[in-house]
C-alpha cells in the first residue's frame, strides 16, 4: 500500500472511532496485565465473563497471591489453558510483590520477564496504562496487514517494525487498537466483509469480495 494510501487508511479509521478501548474489560494496570495474559488463545468476551467475579475480589498483586492457586484456576477455568494461566497469574503477581513494590512495571524488559508475559502482552500494557505508542501485533493485526499490504512480514515481529516505520506519527498511539477492531469485525479471516468496509477503496488484496 501506498504511503498515502496508508495515511488515508488510518484517518478514516480515527474518523470512525477517535478513541477506541480495549474489548477487556480492565479496572487498573494490574488486572489489564492479567487480562492480557488470560486472552491468548482466547477471545475477549471469554476472558471478560471469567475475570468478572475474579477481579472483584483480587485487584492487586497482593490479592491474588492470596486467593491461592486453586481459587485463581476455578476462577479461569472457562478459559483455554486454564491450568498454565492460573500458575502464571500466580507466579507474576508474587514477582511483582517482591521486585516491584507490588506496581506493574513501565518497560518492555521487565514485563518480558514475568511469567506469560510475551511481547505482545508487554506492548498491550505499554500502549494503555503506560501511553507508549507501540503496536502489539496480533493475529488479526498479522492478518489486516498482510492481506492489505499495509506492513507485510513473515512473523509478528516483522509486522510490528514495519508498522513502526510507517504508521503516520499522528496515528501511532491507537493505530494498533483501530487494526484489532478492522481485523475483528471487518476484515475477518475468512469471510471480509468488504461491502461494508470503509476502507475497501484502499485495499488491492486478493481476497477482496467486491
């Protein structure tokens, strides 16, 4: 895609929705991060229905380490992975006890380092709590700019430092969340719905329906 095909794209994008919030539902930094961690491999709603009653009772790191491993997994068990996700929920949250004062920390590095932390679950936490303009590169976001042509690559990796390089600055900072929402409700995997799409104009792929 053009460079000036890209910048229209993300302006009609904004022009829909200026300020657009993640699907998860989230009441501080600690409760988006486990969150974030819960929703691999899981949908948004999914995760929301199962951390309802969770995060009323255990909001901060201190909480959930004393609700217990057993609790934390009957809590989750709607969710895939279940088992893994509670003891990494568990494991972080003691983690940031111990070396953070109880507070989730501000830099991809130490997010990273806590257990079921990826770089993607890092970037979400970057770009929300912390305001960084970084893009946590998704399968929807993999598949939008590979099928468009936007920021094509072979691994999420390679996509996120194409979008890097020609997001327009002024879009930078929510282009990662307009992606998700075009990816997920538009530019589905398997049946686009491009006679809706405000953007199909812009798009040359192959898949297109119209």
């Amino acid at each position: 895609m053009k460079k000036a095909d890209i910048h229209e794209f993300f302006r009609r994008l904004h022009a829909i929705e200026p300020e657009p919030q993640s699907d998860l539902k989230y009441t501080n930094a600690f409760t988006l991060l486990v969150a974030v961690v819960l929703s691999a491999q899981a949908t948004d709603e999914g995760v929301n229905r199962a951390t309802k009653d969770l995060f009323q009772i255990a909001d901060t790191p201190q909480k959930m380490v004393d609700l217990g491993l057993e609790k934390i997994r009957d809590s989750i068990k709607t969710i895939g992975l279940f088992n893994t996700k509670a003891r990494n929920v568990l494991a972080l949250s003691d983690i940031l006890i111990k070396q953070h004062n109880g507070e989730v920390p501000g830099t991809r590095e130490e997010l990273m380092a806590l257990p079921g932390v990826g770089r993607k679950t890092a970037n979400v936490v970057l770009n929300i709590i912390f305001k960084q303009p970084t893009m946590a590169v998704d399968t929807h976001i993999f598949r939008v700019c590979n099928r468009l042509g936007i920021a094509p690559g072979k691994t999420p990796d390679q996509v996120e430092a194409r979008l890097e390089k020609i997001v327009p600055e002024e879009y930078a900072m929510h282009a990662h969340h307009w992606l998700i929402l075009h990816g997920r409700y538009t530019c589905k995997a398997r049946t686009p719905l491009c006679e809706t799409c405000m953007v199909a104009d812009l798009c040359h792929s192959k898949d297109k329906r119209i």
